[in-house]
C-alpha cells in the first residue's frame, strides 16, 4: 500500500504526535483584544481548520485566531467549561455532553461525517472474536465509545473495555497490551499501517454518522455574529478545498499535524467533509447518548443546534 511506511517511521510519528498532544497552548497571533480563541482537536478530523490556518483564509478575514489543541474532543470539552474558549471544533458527542452540563454553546455548522473504527492485532480477522476481550477507548459520551456500545449492540457482544487516548491506545495495540481499540483517524490508519487490522469502521455501523462540529457560545454568537459568519465561510471554503485538492489538504493537515502525509491521505478518505447539520441525526446522536447512559439531561436539538449561520451562508 502507498501510505505504508516503515515501522521506525511510523513509531518516530506515534512520539511526534505524543509530544504535540501535550501542548496547552498554541497561537499564531499574540493575544489581543478582537482575537478568537479556537479549540481543536489535534487530529485530521479539524483538517478544515488546519487548511484554512495555512491558507491564511482566517487573516483574510481579520480574523485573529489563537488557538489550543487537544489529543480527544473529551479534552477540549471538558476545558470549554472553563469559559476561555469561543470557538471548538470537536466532536458532536462531547460537545452534547458540554451543553448537557450547562455550558452555553451552540452547534453552527458540521465539519465532517465518520472517522471512527476499531482496530484489532492482526490475528483477529472478525469482530465477532473480540468478545471479551480487551478494548481501548476513550471516555463516555466519545463517538469511538458509542461506536463500542453499537457493536456490542449489534453483534451481542461484551467488550473488556480499558481507558486510554488514541496515541496511547495505538502504542498499547502495536505491544499486544490490549487486543482491539476504538479510535478516530487519523490514528486508525496509522495503527493499520503498522500492521494492525480495521475490523469495522463507523460507516458499517451508522451510515449518516455525525462526526465533528463547528460550535461556539451563545455569548460569543450573540455579540460577534459577524465573525461566526465569518469563520464558517472559511470552514466552509476549506472543507471545498479539501474535496476538490485531497493530495494538497493531506499535506498541509500532516504539516501541522506532524504526521506522514501519505498515511493522512488515506485517513482522509474515510471522512466525509461537509459544513452541513442534519438535525434528525443529531437528534439521533442524542437519543443513543441517553439510552447508553452518557447523558441524563432533557436536552433537545433545538438547545443544541443553531443553523441559522448556514441559512445566511446559503443564500
């Protein structure tokens, strides 16, 4: 395959993206009055941001961004209740779990569908031999968790479930610490261009699964509208880019990523990059949350979802 490297390579990147999920802090402008505080999550599932941010789309649009980024959307939610962020792209799960908690957010646009599977030792060859076995996944309310809950589901199936973010899942797979992981890419191509095998991917599971969001809070939307317009054009204008130059946007996004460019091409050709919100399959999203018990709220898509900025933004 293509987007196989050697083994030193791929271990080299694993390190590479450890590091980088231990920044707190990154920015491309020094703080100022006027500046957006981005959260993203450190992975080829923000790629439109990525891509706008080395385009310089953003600065275009006098936009000042900052930025932090995170190794999972349970990260970055967990520090939106903080109130020192305005915009998150992350996703849809952890962001229904912030807003199920209070925190005043609103969903504006979508950045892409899928991008989530469960990865196994190679001598497993059906999904079916895991049972009982030693799962990785991240915390609950995280779509690699719901994804373990549909399986489980579907194929009436008890996993051994263990803890642990994707960089550290994919380390544990690759030594036999655990058997199986639950991840989003671009860490499941990496995984298998070690030698790992996809056992199912989320599109086998839910075939309209939402992925990742553009969200930002009710105070930031209410007084700065123009710039919410403003940076969901720009999302917009890069999820275009991304369709249309594929081999151009897996470079940048491994740029910044600090990952091979060839595994994120493969990666991001099992996301569907779209800006555009399907509210019956949020509500869906909601639904499973609630019958799995990560969420005990009442909370409904219209608290969740504004789409009133893609309306604008359609006409």
């Amino acid at each position: 395959m293509q987007f196989k490297r050697s083994k030193a390579v791929i271990i080299i990147v694993i390190i590479l993206s450890t590091i980088f999920s231990t920044i707190v802090y990154n920015s491309i402008v020094s703080h100022s009055v006027g500046s957006v505080r981005f959260a993203v999550e450190l992975n080829d599932h923000s790629a439109a941001f990525w891509v706008a941010l080395d385009k310089g789309w953003f600065k275009a649009e006098g936009i000042n961004v900052e930025y932090k980024t995170f190794s999972t959307g349970l990260e970055l939610a967990a520090a939106m209740t903080k109130g020192d962020i305005d915009v998150a792209l992350a996703c849809i799960g952890p962001l229904l779990m912030v807003r199920a908690k209070g925190v005043p957010i609103k969903l504006v646009a979508m950045t892409h569908l899928h991008g989530y599977a469960i990865v196994a030792n190679s001598k497993y060859t059906s999904i079916k031999q895991l049972n009982g076995k030693i799962v990785s996944v991240t915390g609950s309310g995280s779509p690699a968790w719901l994804i373990v809950k549909l399986v489980e589901d579907k194929y009436n199936l008890s996993f051994n479930l263990k803890r642990m973010p994707p960089f550290v899942a994919v380390g544990a797979l690759l030594s036999g610490k655990i058997d199986a992981a639950s991840i989003p890419e671009h860490y499941v191509t990496l995984a298998e261009a070690m030698g790992a095998r996809v056992l199912i991917r989320s599109q086998q599971i839910w075939t309209t699964m939402p992925g990742s969001g553009v969200a930002v809070t009710e105070d930031f939307l209410k007084h700065h509208r123009d710039l919410v317009v403003k940076i969901v054009k720009v999302i917009a204008k890069a999820v275009e880019f991304i369709r249309e130059h594929p081999e151009e946007a897996a470079k940048i996004v491994a740029k910044h990523l600090a990952s091979d460019a060839g595994v994120m091409e493969e990666s991001m050709k099992h996301l569907n990059y779209t800006i555009n919100i399907d509210l019956n399959e949020i509500s869906r999203y909601i639904y499973y949350l609630r019958k799995y018990g990560a969420l005990e709220s009442n909370l409904t898509v219209q608290d969740f979802v504004d789409t009133s900025i893609l309306g604008e933004i359609n006409k």
